[in-house]
C-alpha cells in the first residue's frame, strides 16, 4: 500500500511537473504601449489555430453581443498574455478607437479596413514589448518587433497598411453628400491606381519573404478575396516554403488546402466528400448519402448578413424542389451554442446543418476554397459540381435550369 501511495505522488509530482513545463515553454506575452490610443477595450481575432491559443482576457461591455472575451485597455497600454501550440496570427480590433475608423458622413457607419486594426504574431515563449504613437494619424501605425516572424509582419505592414488606409479614404468620397460625379471619378481612378500598388508591394514582399508565417497568412488573405490571386501563381511560392518549418502550421496546411481545393473543387469536378459524426441532428453526416439529388452545399453563418438575409429564400426554394433537391448548410460560427441558436432562430432545422470542422481534412471552407460567405455550390446527383455562387438570386434560376434538363 506504501509503495503505491509513493508511486501516485511521484506520478502527480511528475505530471505537475510536465503541465508547469508545459504551460512554461507555450506561454507567451505582448506588453503594449501606445500613445494617443483613446480605445478601452480591443476584440481579438485568431488566425491559424484558434483552437491551439489561449489567452487572458476580461468582458468587455461592447462585445459581449459578438460573444468575445475583449482585452481590457487603460491609457493605451495593455497585456497580451496567454499560451500557444504553435505560431499565430492575432488582430486586435479597438472597440472605440474613432480616429482610425473610416467613418462615412452622415452617420452611415462605417468601411471597415484593416489598417485601422493592430496585427501581430505570437508563438509558444514570445515574450516583448510593442510602442507606438498614433497621436493624429488616421490608421493604426503600430508594428510589432521581435528579431523574428514579426520583423517580417512588419515589414509588409509598414508598407502595405498606408496603402489601404488612403483606399478606405478614398471609398469614402462617393458616400459624401455633394461629391460630384467628377470628384467621384477621381477617386475611383485613384483607388485603383493605389490597388495596383498595393499588389505590387504584396508580391514583391511573397517573392522576398515566402519563408515566413507574414508571407503565409498573406497568401491566405489573398486567396480569400475573389480575384486577388490565381492559386497558378501561388504554387511557386508554395512550393519555397520549408516544409520542416511550417508545415504542420494551421495557416500553411489552410493555405495548401486552398490552392488545391481550387482544382478539386472546380466546376466540373467530383466534389470531395464532407463527413463528420457532429450534426445538427446528432447524427453522423455524410455527403455521398445524398447522391440521388441534386444538392446544394451551402456555406454561411450567423455573422454574416447577406446569409441571414437570403435564408428565406434558400428555404423556400429547397421546399418548392424537395423531391429533387437536398441541403447541406455548413456553419462557419465560432462556437456550437451560436450556431445551434442561429439554424434554430432561422428555421434552418429543415435540411441538414453542420459546422465546417478544423484539423486535416475537415476545414471544408479551405478544402472547397470558399473565398466569401454565402456561398453556394451546386452538385449533380452523381456528386459533380455544376455551379458555384454567391448571394445572388440568379443562382437558382441556373439550379432550375440544371434540374429541368
């Protein structure tokens, strides 16, 4: 009885030891200093593997409607502190902070751009600190260093984030009451021409860089925007990349699965099958269970609006065409209770629901390439994909089409 007493307290001694270890090696921490950063509280945002991080935070009053745990801001300084499996993109979005916000006149909102956000890196034993001043300035002119993977980030952002801040000006020229035709024209010619430059910058910085995880999260940025980048172009790029390094990286594999995702999951191909044993309705699904039918995937979630706008009617055509047509809805939310109250709420309950997955082989927004939500992909009852589609409601003019044939 002794001996085994002994050999428990050595194991809960030696596991103590292992998780303290553990948490030791994997903790990382971000010190922030930012002058003229009026903001009390910032929304963060997980890049990679967001099931991989953890970090401390406290509720902040404004974002609990999106269901986030904020960081706290007093003065304009602030600790980003937590653990992690593997190195991660993080956004910070400041709650309140007006003055990098591209506001449209007259109380219209707002066009959300990334230079008003605060991008960096961290990976397991990160530990400095990040100052800046964006006294006076019109987007968030702060850049994190390290002697690392964040050299590199801000290198591109140095660059890249001016750029997209005089874009958002500019976008909001034709949005003021009194602006001519002629000033509106200029601005567009103007934007483009800014457009032009930024690529420029962005594929001169993947040419120089593509062994680093700012090369990396930008070529999925890249992807996930219509018409930015042809996944042709990223192959070379990919294929520089040292494998050893990244690619186990959630960002890297998210980035591979893409471009090759953009030839399997073309029209004309065979779609790749989606399987998980998590549904909706407890049950495991399966996408070669609705061979027979023409069927419609159907990407979304309850943050999107266009998606919750154009429920109604995906519900009432799946309903007119039932007895050729299935639905697969796949949730791209953050957390099983929003996406369980949003197909509820909805009266989405009427076909099938699932979340899109994570880890090899279940990230269906990367293994379909889905570069914007809704989105919408036709198959043929052999599993074929005839049509890919958006939001627009001649999509299923085109389905009918498909279908009376």
């Amino acid at each position: 009885m002794k001996a085994t007493f002994k050999t428990l307290c050595l194991a809960i001694v030696i596991a103590g030891f292992v998780t303290t270890s553990y948490a030791q090696n994997n903790a990382f921490e971000i010190t922030f200093d930012i002058k003229g950063l009026v903001s009390t509280g910032a929304s963060v945002t997980i890049f990679g593997d967001s099931q991989g991080i953890s970090y401390d935070a406290v509720d902040v009053l404004m974002m609990k409607r999106y269901n986030q745990r904020g960081v706290k801001i007093e003065d304009g300084k602030f600790v980003f502190k937590g653990t992690a499996k593997e190195a991660t993109v993080i956004r910070l979005w400041m709650s309140d902070e007006l003055s990098v916000q591209k506001t449209i006149p007259g109380g219209g909102g707002y066009l959300p751009t990334k230079s008003e956000q605060l991008w960096f890196i961290v990976y397991p034993g990160a530990k400095f600190s990040v100052k800046g001043d964006i006294t006076g300035k019109d987007y968030m002119s702060v850049f994190a260093r390290d002697g690392g993977e964040n050299d590199y980030f801000a290198e591109l952002n140095e660059k890249q984030m001016p750029l997209l801040s005089e874009i958002g000006n500019l976008g909001l020229v034709s949005r003021q009451s009194g602006v001519t035709s002629a000033e509106t024209e200029a601005a567009g010619r103007k934007s483009m021409e800014l457009g032009r430059e930024l690529a420029k910058v962005q594929m001169d910085f993947l040419e120089k860089n593509p062994n680093s995880l700012a090369a990396l999260w930008l070529m999925s940025d890249m992807l996930l925007s219509r018409g930015r980048i042809d996944p042709d172009d990223l192959k070379p790029l990919l294929a520089k990349v040292d494998k050893g390094k990244y690619g186990t990286n959630n960002i890297y594999r998210a980035v591979s699965d893409r471009v090759t995702g953009a030839y399997l999951t073309a029209v004309g191909q065979m779609s790749p099958n989606i399987e998980t044993d998590d549904s909706y309705a407890g049950k495991p699904f399966s996408l070669l269970n609705m061979r027979g039918k023409y069927a419609i995937v159907y990407f979304w979630g309850t943050w999107c609006g266009p998606c919750v706008q154009g429920m109604p009617d995906l519900i009432a055509f799946r309903n007119k065409h039932q007895d050729k047509l299935e639905v697969v809805a796949i949730s791209n939310d953050r957390t099983v209770d929003i996406w369980k109250d949003g197909v509820k709420r909805l009266n989405m309950d009427v076909w099938h629901n699932i979340m899109i997955g994570r880890g090899e082989d279940k990230n269906f927004v990367t293994i379909f390439n889905v570069q914007g939500f809704p989105t919408k992909i036709l198959l043929d009852p052999q599993g074929k994909i005839l049509l890919r589609g958006g939001s627009e409601k001649e999509f299923y003019t085109q389905v009918e089409e498909f279908m009376a044939k």
